[in-house]
C-alpha cells in the first residue's frame, strides 16, 4: 500500500493531507494552533480522529507519544549513536533507520520491513511517499513518519534561529 503526503507550504499550523496511490484522500493531519508541545492529530476520511501525536516535553533527545484509536499509545523516542540517530518506538518494538536528513528510511521489526519511506525534492512543499507492507500498519507508520518530520523540522528551525 502506498501513501502520500502533501504538506501545504504557507500555513499557521501544520496540515498535511495523505491519499493513497490512487490519488483519494485517506487521512488529513493538523496540528494545535496553541499547545504546550507539538500535538498533531490525524482524521480518517469521514473526519473522526483516528490518532494523535503529542511531543514529550523536557527531555533531553525528542519524543512523541502516539495514540492510534484501538491499538494504545505507543513512544517514539530520538536515539543517538556515535554515527546517526535513529528511532525506537517502544511498545511494538519497530526501529527506523536511514538518513533522515536525505527522508529515506525504513521501518522494521526485526527482520521484517514494515515501510518504506523517501522524500520528494522538486515538489512545491515536503511530500513524502510511504510503502506499507502490511495495510493494517499504515495508520500507526503515518503516525511515526509525521512524529520523525516534527522532529526534523524542530531541528530545522533550531538551526535557523542560531544564524
């Protein structure tokens, strides 16, 4: 299965619109205008909330809670190494590896590849595809993909405001 996502460029808030690869809408995400932390929830395509991506605040690397409807909340958390960080997300026991700086990664479990993950450069905004091995598994890798760019784009905004 295939994903999408689409970030508008000029926003207040962040809003992503996710469809599948035939181009129908799936998901729409958007974040709190005003909240202590970034909080992004994530609606179904008849508008009910089937997640939400809440940061974790004062800690020392990143971390966001996701709570996917039905399956409970699980943590993603930044890990560094002597080489590159990489995700964990505790309680499903999934790990992403790859260049985040370039957005291509994977999501595995073990020896399983859950997705897949890369960047579009020459789009007008980010937009990002997403192969979901297993369907069922596409809601909670859209939570995680959207935590890992909220991680990204902190950093981003980090770097810029040092200049």
């Amino acid at each position: 299965m295939k994903l999408y996502i689409k970030q508008k460029v000029f926003s207040f808030r962040d809003r992503f619109t996710v469809k599948d690869e035939f181009g129908r809408d799936c998901y729409s995400v958007s974040s709190e205008l005003i909240s202590l932390g970034k909080r992004l929830h994530i609606f179904d395509n008849t508008g009910r909330e089937a997640a939400v991506v809440k940061e974790k605040l004062l800690t020392l690397l990143p971390k966001y809670t996701i709570s996917v409807k039905g399956l409970g909340d699980v943590e993603i958390a930044r890990k560094l190494t002597l080489f590159k960080p990489y995700y964990i997300i505790n309680g499903i026991d999934w790990e992403v590896n790859g260049s985040f700086t370039e957005h291509n990664y994977t999501i595995n479990q073990y020896t399983r590849t859950i997705a897949t993950i890369s960047k579009a450069w020459f789009s007008w905004g980010d937009s990002y595809e997403i192969n979901v091995s297993d369907p069922d598994d596409a809601l909670m890798v859209l939570a995680v993909v959207i935590a890992i760019d909220a991680v990204l784009a902190r950093d981003n905004d980090a770097v810029s405001a040092s200049n």
